[in-house]
C-alpha cells in the first residue's frame, strides 16, 4: 500500500493525541503502525503479523486472548459485515489494568485483503471511553475512503481518465463530510494534496451586492465563494481555470448561481459559453432573476439549466437544492462512467445520490405510494389468481419509491439536449433502468427483507417494459413483467399525465390496454379511476 496516500488523506484530521492506527496484511504477514503525537500523523514502524499477535498475548488479560484474535481474521470482519456492522469492537484490558478499545474493519485494495484498526485508550475503570470516542464510526469510513483513493490509482489508464479518477476521489471525500460536516476544511486540504485542487469553489455572477453577499453568508462555511459583478468577470475567472493543468492550484466549480440582467456582459451570454464549452451538462447552474415572463422562462431551460430562483427567495431552500444538484451532477458524471470498474468502491458514494433524488421525487413518491394501494388492492379483489395480499401491497406500494432512482445516471449532455435524440442517445436513456437496479443492491444490501427487495429491483427495473413486447429495457411481454412492476407502470404513467390533467390522464391510460398495460389490470383500474383523481 502507497503509505504517502495514507498518510496524506490522515494527516489534516484533527485527531486527539494518544489514537494508533494499525494495518494489516495477513497474507504478507506485515502490520504497518501509525500513531497521532501532538496533533501529527506519523509512521511508527511496521512489524511481522506473527510477531504482533505474539507481542500482544503477552500483554493483555488472558481471558480477552480469543476476541482479540476476531479483530484480526478476516472471516469473522466478513461475517460481521454480512451483518450489517461497520466494524469489528472489542474493549479490553492490559496486564498493567489499562483499558483500550479496539475497531477494526476490512477493505480489499489491489487484490489484497487488509484489515484496518484503530486502538483508543479508556478510562481506568473500561465503563468510559476516551475524548476520541466521537471518532468510532468514523473509523471504518475513513479507512475505506483511504484505501479507495489509494485503489483508484491503479485504474487501467485505458478505461478511465485523470478527469474521472479526480472526480471520484472528490465524491469519496465529499461522502464524508456529508456525515461529517467537521471534517469539511481538513478533507478541502486533503483533497488538494491528492488532486491538484485547492478548493471546491461556488460562483456568484451578480451586479447586485446584496443578493451575492447574502448568497455568500449561507455558503461561506462550506465553499470557497467566488463573486463576479458581470458576465466577462465570470467569463474570464473560469478561463483563467480551464487553462490551468492538473497539478497546479486551481479551483473546483461545483455549482454556479448566475443572474440574468447584468452590464458589461449579461446572462445569456454566459449561458452561451457555457454551453459552447460543455459547463452546462457537468455542473448546475442555477438562474437568480427578477424577470420570470414565459418567454425568458422558455429559453433558459432550454440551455438546460438545474433550476430558476425568483428573487426574493427563501435562502434554505437554496441551500438544499445546491447540496442536492451537486450530488445528482456528480453521479451522472462520475459514478455512471466509474460503475463497471468500481462497482465495488460505490456503495459510500451512492446514499448522496439517493437522498437527493428521495427530496426531488418526494411529491411523485406520495402520490405513486397511494396509486398502487388502491390499484393492488382492486386488482386482489378481482384476480385471486395474482395471489396478492395486503402484507404484499404495502410492500409493493413502499418499494416503488425508486422507480425511477437510475434517471439521473443518464449524461446531462443528453438531458439537456435541444431537439430530437439520436439513436445513441436513445439506446443510452433506455440502460437507465439497469443502472438504477444496480444502485438498489447497494442502497438495500443491509435490507433482509427478501420480497421488499424484489419488489423494489423489479419496479425500477421494468417499470418502462410494455404488455405487448415494445418496451425497456429487456423486451419482456405479457406476464413476463413482473406482476409489480405492470402494477406501477400504471401508476407512475397516470402520475405523470396527471399533472397536465386527471380525466385526460385516466383515459389515456385506459386507450393503452393491450399495448402498454395489461387488459385485466386496465379492468381493475377503469373501475377505481375516480379514486385515484380524489
């Protein structure tokens, strides 16, 4: 292991004194020691894996010999990860009537199993554990983030870029400041030491003071905040960026807040650069602006922007949004193109995304929940033979809250597109639901619950297939498509024509029967559509 990644990703960590790091390679027989001395990360030496565990039978209580050897096997780390624990823990004590906590947790990097531990000392009595115990959790985070970083240097060159590698190793380090906001400027630091970048940057284009200054009150403490009065001021700073290598300082734009109306330069002429210079696909950009007629409404989403705020506006909810875009932009950009090597690597990386899609799907989640009650519960009524209950339909109705958890896996590139798709483009919207049934085996992997995950996999997965054969993205046809997913594909259609109008809504879906939707379930529906538009 390139102990100077280690080294470097631990170091800015305002760890206490006294903390021990300990990593193991069991079948190379070594064990790596680090130690926190003064607030400063430093190597200690290294030892045979043999020789470590002979030193430490002759040091602590016989009677905690055998749960100690657990920390350091590997089967018995795997067991407990099957178990939904982060970490292995043991409190023991030494022969001197010291106490120490132990956790340890296992990562595979390069092929190689290592187990990493970190040793706390407690109090004498072993009921109190130290200063450092906020940090116990963070324990297993931080040592598979540090061996993922590590790992994701040894990517095959061909498959991947620096670009994507930098991407990634921001969205390891930004999965843990999202649990823990403390440790925000440190990893700003180490993420600078390992990429070339200095900091993740937002962009405020305004000619007035008051609003860029407000802007900047609410995000001070989490970005660096860059502010241009006009058009050619942003223009030049991100040129000035653009042109810089990857190891030189330069900044990260995570996000831009632009106004429309501006002198010197105004707003839709930096839509313009950026999307001649394809910013607009890679990072949100949110429009803040007094004008809101329909027709400047049209031709800024038409450069497909993340979202339009209207000034005054409600500065909490503008916090929230920006989380929630920079997570959905990072995942289509980075985990969409990273996922078939790193499949492994994601699971930490994929909660952000989930959460941001649960906050803007939530209305669309309310309300499909609802639909597939009353649907499952007439079609039980009318068809026995479907063997439904109402422990299924609760299940059914809760799982379809991913349905559509893989959309934002499809390139901003594409969705933001102006015009017809081409056949590519086609071909790339229609695996979106294969990607977002590959997400859920990491969002549900601590689920025991075998039918919940079933039920959840299948509507994400073939909620877009049709009864006669044309849909996505497998062709299945007739009762081939799961029972719940021709459930939801009802409901979700009828939530989606239903913002437009519900007697519409209601009788484009029945004009379907045969060819979108199964006739029986169309049976079932026509006769409890009135509840659905209650």
């Amino acid at each position: 292991m390139d102990t100077n990644v280690l080294e470097n990703t631990l170091k800015n960590l305002l760890f206490s004194d006294g903390l021990e790091v300990f990593v193991f390679n069991v079948f190379e027989d070594t064990v790596n020691k680090y130690g926190i001395t003064e607030g400063k990360f430093t190597s200690t030496g290294s030892d045979t894996f043999t020789n470590f565990l002979e030193s430490i039978k002759t040091k602590i209580s016989e009677e905690y010999v055998s749960s100690f050897m657990n920390l350091v096997s590997i089967p018995k780390i795997k067991e407990a990860k099957k178990e939904g624990k982060e970490s292995v823990n043991l409190k023991y004590k030494t022969l001197n009537n010291e106490w120490y906590k132990i956790s340890a947790t296992l990562t595979l990097v390069n092929g190689a199993e290592l187990i990493f531990m970190v040793k706390e000392k407690m109090d004498n009595s072993g009921a109190k554990e130290s200063n450092n115990s906020k940090y116990n959790a963070l324990i297993s985070r931080l040592a598979d983030s540090i061996l993922k970083i590590n790992n994701v240097f040894n990517l095959d060159e061909k498959k991947t870029n620096i670009k994507s590698v930098e991407e990634y190793i921001n969205s390891i380090l930004n999965s843990l400041t999202s649990s823990y906001p403390e440790l925000k400027k440190s990893l700003n630091s180490t993420a600078a030491n390992v990429s070339g970048r200095v900091d993740d940057v937002l962009l405020i284009v305004d000619d007035d003071m008051l609003t860029r200054n407000m802007i900047k009150k609410v995000f001070a403490d989490e970005y660096k905040i860059v502010m241009a009065t006009n058009g050619k001021e942003a223009i030049e700073y991100l040129n000035e960026n653009s042109s810089k290598g990857i190891t030189e300082s330069s900044d990260n734009v995570l996000g831009i807040f632009l106004d429309l109306t501006m002198p010197v330069m105004d707003g839709f002429a930096v839509l313009d650069y950026l999307s001649k210079n394809n910013y607009l696909h890679r990072i949100p950009v949110i429009i803040i602006s007094g004008d809101y007629e329909k027709e400047t409404k049209s031709r800024v989403y038409n450069y497909g922007v993340a979202d339009m705020l209207e000034k005054p506006f409600d500065f909490e909810v503008v916090r929230h949004r920006i989380s929630n875009f920079i997570n959905l932009y990072k995942s289509s950009n980075s985990l969409n193109e990273l996922i078939s090597d790193q499949s492994s690597e994601l699971k930490k990386l994929v909660n952000p995304f989930v959460e941001s899609y649960v906050y803007d799907y939530q209305s669309n989640i309310k309300n499909i929940n609802k639909y597939i009650k009353i649907l499952a519960n007439k079609v039980m009524e009318d068809y026995p033979e479907y063997d439904l209950n109402l422990e299924k339909i609760d299940k059914m109705a809760d799982a379809s809250m991913y349905y559509d958890v893989g959309f934002y896996s499809i390139p901003r590139s594409i969705l933001g597109k102006k015009g017809s798709f081409t056949e590519d483009e086609l071909n790339q919207i229609k695996k979106y639901p294969n990607f977002g049934s590959k997400m859920l085996n990491y969002v549900l992997s601590l689920t025991s619950d075998a039918l919940y995950k079933k039920y959840a996999n299948n509507i994400t997965k073939f909620y877009h297939e049709n009864y006669n054969g044309t849909g996505y993205p497998n062709n299945l046809k007739g009762d081939n498509i799961p029972l719940e997913a021709q459930i939801a594909a009802i409901c979700i259609n009828y939530n989606n024509l239903s913002k437009k109008s519900k007697e519409n809504a209601k009788d484009l879906i029945i004009s379907k029967k045969g060819s979108m939707f199964n006739p029986k379930l169309i049976e079932s529906f026509s006769r409890i559509a009135e509840n659905f538009e209650k």
